[in-house]
C-alpha cells in the first residue's frame, strides 16, 4: 500500500493534468464503446421484429417525402374509396398509434392509444402477460364494449375484464371498451425506417380496427393509417399500382418498398454511423495510449532518483504492472459509472417527462438492452487496462537505470 501510495501522489497525480486527461478520455471511450453496443443490439432487436415482414410478395407503404397535401384538402369520401379498394383487390395488415387519450391512471400519464386490424395482429401482435389477444368480433352499430389491451403500466388501473369509457380519438367519440389483455412489459417496437428507433408500450391501449371501424373513423386517422400499410402477397407492379390510385384519388404520394429495400435503406445510414463510431473511438484508443504511456514516463523521469531506489528495495517490474492495473481499473470504474449514471438518467427522466412511449420499467428504468450494453463497456474497459498496463511496464523496463542517479 505504502508503494502504490508512493506511484499515486508522486507519479500518476504528479501532474493532475494528466489525470484529468486520462479520466475525461476515459469516459469518452466508455460512452463510445455503450453508445456502440447499445446501437447495435437496437438494431438486433428491430431485425428480429422486422422479420415478420420478411416474405415475397410483402410491402409497406410510407408518405413520399416530397408529397405535398393538406388534410383539409382530402373528402371521407375520398380516401373511403382507397380502402375499399384494398378490402377488394389486396390483402393489407393495418397499424398506426400516436393519438393520445385523456384516461385517468396512478401514474398522471397521458395514454397513447394503438390500432391494428386482425391481419397485422396475426402478423405480428403484441406479446401477452395476462388474457387474451385482441379478438375482431364486435359492432359499433350495436354498441358493444371494444375488447382492448392495455400496457403493463395501466393494468393496476385497468385490470383485466374491466370495462370502462374512453374518448377514442379516431372515432372523436366517447366509446364504451373492455380489457380483454394486458401486454408484456416492456413490449417494444421498432421503426420501419430507423431500427434502432423504438417505442415502449407500458402505457398504451390498443383498440381492434374492423373495416366498420374504418367507415366510422375520422380522415385524419385513415390517411394516418395508411402510413406504414403492409401489403401481402402481391407484387410490384400491383403496389405501383396502388400507389398511383392513391395518388389520383387523394393527391398523396405514397412509396411501397419490400422489406428487403427497407433494410437496404437503413444498413446504409448504420454502417455510416458505425464507421463514425469506430473511428472516433480508434482516435481515442491512441490517444489514451499516447497520454498513458507518456505521462507515466514523464512522471518516473522526473522522480527517477526515487523510482531506482523503489527498484533497488524490492519493486519488480511483475508488482508495477500491478499497481498500473489498479490505477487503470480505478480510472475505468470511476468512468464507467458515470456512464452509467447519464443511462439511468436518462432512463428516468422519460418517467419524469412522463413521455408515455418511452417509459419503461427495470432497476432505475434501465432494461436488458442498456445492462448489455454496460457490460459490453466494461469488458472494453478490461481489455484497454489490461493494454495500458502491459504496454506502459513494457516501455518503462527500457529506460535505462543506473546507480549514478543515487549520486
């Protein structure tokens, strides 16, 4: 201890400048390396999600960039005359969310509510913790009571079998609905378009959307619902078909890709962002080796008198790579939590902001995804000590050493 206090004050904070170097490199390599990790199981996850739609003769649909139209512009005439035409001629798996209700629950949240028509939810439905799946079998013309999930985040406030009236804001009518299941926690869906995009379901409703559904609808929820439209068995010529249907019938341009087109798109801004990442952290590998390695030797020449004499009494080489792994590892642990602590809060401040697509539940909010990425920086952080240590020991047995310098 006596030693390794010796190499603390007198050699690794000599000069606190280099400390406060190598700890702010540090951490920007440990944010680096999380960043990283936790941008590529992201994405791992939106490709296994997105696999559903992994099928010939499958395409979704997106608003072209460049289309230019108002709402106001469009009839509910108009745009019923494209769903009929794809309740005749395609077979279409229909998702949309985003439009918010005003339910009341413990957590003060204002509650996102889902829609998704039978075909997509046999695509790819939501994961269940308790009852049942969504069911299509009700009428709104009977007013039935619609059979609903809601998030794990609404389930004490709404357990299942609970019935009880919400303002639907497609309908923009107050209607009468059921809990028939409560999702997963955590469920989670990424974007068409940005893998690694993702929004959690804690807090949702999802309400089933018949083709009666859509007649009764508001426009801005059938064009909104057109965004994101999967298309099935069907093939190229018939989408571009659809497509200028579309365009002729409501003046909104829409562009229909397969999947694998999708996934083309995205690999290209990922590599991109990849590219940056690895770079960014190659530059400051070197430079946390250049500041290491000359500090340390700066450090012993300066006090070379007192590290002979260390030598000379019993310091081996063996015990100084030692304390250099234990002024590392110190190093790496302080940077690691920091980033740790940026992730749990950011984690909590979505609970905080109570942004409803973004909260999810776990120790501190964090989920699996983040303690991967954690523990993809910290076995980064193993390996680039385990190099400093070695490297540094390495370059200090070759400085000469002499009794002369006891003179």
């Amino acid at each position: 201890m006596k030693v390794f206090r010796f190499f603390l004050t007198r050699v690794f904070l000599r000069k606190p400048i280099f400390a406060i170097g190598a700890l702010v490199l540090f951490l920007m390599a440990n944010y680096m390396a999380f960043l990283t990790a936790h941008s590529v199981l992201s994405t791992r996850e939106g490709y296994q999600q997105m696999a559903h739609f992994d099928k010939e003769g499958t395409f979704v649909a997106n608003l072209d960039p460049n289309s230019d139209f108002g709402n106001k512009d469009i009839s509910k005439a108009s745009i019923q005359k494209v769903y009929d035409r794809l309740d005749s001629r395609y077979h279409y798996a229909l998702y949309t969310d985003g439009m918010m209700t005003n339910l009341a629950n413990g957590c003060g949240v204002k509650v996102p509510v889902s829609y998704m028509n039978q075909r997509y939810n046999d695509l790819d439905g939501f994961p269940i913790a308790q009852g049942s799946g969504l069911t299509f079998d009700y009428s709104l013309v009977r007013n039935d009571a619609i059979p609903v999930l809601v998030g794990e985040g609404l389930a004490d406030d709404y357990p299942l079998g609970t019935q009880f009236k919400m303002h639907d804001p497609a309908l923009l009518r107050e209607v009468r609905v059921k809990v028939v299941g409560v999702i997963a926690e955590n469920s989670v869906r990424s974007n068409f378009y940005a893998l690694n995009s993702k929004k959690y379901y804690n807090f949702s409703v999802v309400v089933p959307v018949t083709t009666a559904f859509i007649k009764q609808a508001d426009v801005s929820f059938n064009i909104n619902a057109l965004n994101d439209l999967v298309l099935s068995d069907t093939d190229r010529a018939d989408v571009s078909e659809l497509g200028d249907y579309i365009d002729k019938t409501i003046g909104a341009k829409f562009n229909l890709y397969s999947y694998q087109d999708n996934i083309d798109y995205y690999n290209e801004y990922l590599f991109s962002s990849l590219r940056f990442l690895t770079v960014a952290s190659g530059l400051l590998l070197i430079l946390i080796v250049l500041l290491s390695v000359w500090s340390a030797l700066i450090s012993v020449r300066v006090m070379m008198r007192d590290f002979t004499i260390n030598l000379m009494v019993g310091l081996s080489y063996g015990r100084l790579r030692r304390l250099f792994y234990a002024y590392y590892a110190g190093l790496s642990l302080i940077a690691l939590l920091a980033v740790f602590a940026m992730a749990a809060y950011s984690r909590h401040s979505y609970w905080r902001r109570k942004d409803a697509f973004l909260m999810t539940y776990g120790l501190w909010g964090m989920i699996r995804m983040d303690w991967l990425a954690l523990l993809v920086a910290s076995l980064f952080d193993f390996l680039l000590v385990a190099m400093l240590a070695q490297l540094i020991t390495w370059r200090l047995r070759r400085v000469p050493i002499s009794l002369g310098v006891l003179q």
